[in-house]
C-alpha cells in the first residue's frame, strides 16, 4: 500500500510548539543552479569536495536533484542535524582559507546560481508514521506551505483533525515535518516530506476518499468546512520531487 500523505497537506502549529522545538535540530539547506551543460562537473566536483571536507559529524550532506516543481534542475544539499552552537562551527569550517579555496576550484566554476542557506527544523510532534530507518529515500516528495499572518493557532487545530482522521482510519501514510526558522518567511513557511522508492507511489490510493473519511470521523460536512477553513489560512503552496545522489553524499 501507498505511503503518502492524502489530499491536501496543510502544515500547522502554535508559536508555543514553533519555540519548544526551534532549538532542538537544526537542518542547514542550500540550493544550486547548476550552469548550462555543468551538471556533470559540478557533480564531479561536489563528490571530490566532499571526501576532503563534508565526511564527518554535522559537516556531512545529502545531496538531491531536483527534478519537478519551480527548481527543477537545481541541486539541494542538506546538513544535519546539528545545535546552533554546531552552526557556529560548520561556519568557521566553511569559511577556513582552504575550504574555499577547494570550493572555488571545485564548484564555483559550475554553479549559475545559489540561494540560502535556510535554517529548518523538524516538527516531531506533527509527524505522522514517520521512517524510523537512517538510510535516505530514494525520492522525496516535498510539499511547501505558505501561511497567511497570524494563522498558526487556527491551522494547529485543523492539524491535529487532518492527523486524527489518519490515525482512526488506520491510514498507512507517512510523512514528516519542518518549520522554515532563519532564512525566510519565519512562522510561515513549512514542509511536509515523504519518502518513496518510485513515481508509482504518487498513485491515489484505493478505498474511500479522505474527504469520506474525515467526514466518518468529524461529522457529515466536516470536510467542506474544514477546507473554508484552510483557503483562509494558506497564501500559497507548491511542490517539488528530490532525487537522492548516493555519489555526491556522505550520510
């Protein structure tokens, strides 16, 4: 059966919970354009850079094709997770003379464009089924949700009814969760991330909608009222599909 998450994602949670967990892991995420026809030095690069400086502790990466939605093409690396105080570190460590020296011999030349880094942090308390396993997806399907102002309290309500239904309907989705907290749009910008082996999982699933479902479980007409409430809520979302490079990681 399908692990995915149903429907419409809608990231949710208090301020309350955003400063609990904000200083608790720490994901560092940059994104690179790749110039015109550099994609296979830039990779080369990327792997022989890595060997030499991003092969221990929170300095290790994953590195992902983008290969749908507005960056398809770009490359993203992931470090962590680490402490801020783990920050300050992999900072100096990046910024050491010969660091960038190999940097700009080994990447630079190859690169059109970069944005970050954006600092995450994971919501453990609104994953839902998550991987327990350490080894890396080979794809990931990640789903972006921008909120309107002052919307956390009213969408950490629809939340918890969104993972409420998928549990006493035994939904065998899975999926976790992160906040956007330096980099960006601070208390708005959040990420659902769900693993899969293959573009087949994206299939819907058989079995009754989850607009029946919560229906069953929240009261006839739930849904219709729970998606007025979301339109509220929610300036815009978009996605984007990740290919793992197992060559150009080191964890």
């Amino acid at each position: 059966m399908i692990k995915r998450i149903f429907g419409i994602l809608i990231p949710l949670i208090t301020c309350a919970v955003l400063v609990g967990q904000a200083n608790s892991k720490i994901y560092r995420v940059t994104y690179l354009k790749p110039k015109s026809g550099s994609m296979d030095q830039l990779l080369a690069g990327m792997k022989e850079h890595n060997k030499k400086y991003h092969n221990k502790g929170f300095m290790k990466v994953r590195t992902y094709r983008v290969v749908s939605g507005e960056k398809t093409g770009w490359l993203v690396r992931t470090y962590g997770p680490m402490t801020w105080a783990e920050v300050d570190k992999f900072s100096k460590d990046s910024d050491s003379k010969s660091h960038r020296a190999d940097g700009a011999k080994l990447l630079r030349p190859y690169i059109e464009e970069s944005t970050g880094p954006m600092y995450w942090t994971p919501m453990e308390s609104l994953h839902y089924n998550p991987s327990t396993s350490d080894k890396p997806s080979k794809m990931t399907r990640v789903q972006f949700t921008h909120l309107n102002s002052g919307m956390s309290s009213e969408f950490y309500d629809l939340r918890q009814r969104y993972n409420e239904t998928l549990e006493k309907t035994k939904s065998d989705a899975s999926f976790s969760m992160g906040h956007l907290i330096h980099g960006g749009e601070r208390h708005a910008i959040y990420a659902t991330f769900s693993g899969m082996d293959s573009w087949s999982e994206m299939t819907p699933s058989s079995g009754p909608s989850f607009s029946s479902r919560f229906n069953q479980v929240h009261g006839n007409s739930s849904w219709g009222q729970f998606l007025k409430q979301v339109s509220k809520a929610i300036k815009k979302s978009h996605d984007e599909m990740r290919i793992y490079l197992k060559d150009q990681s080191t964890r």
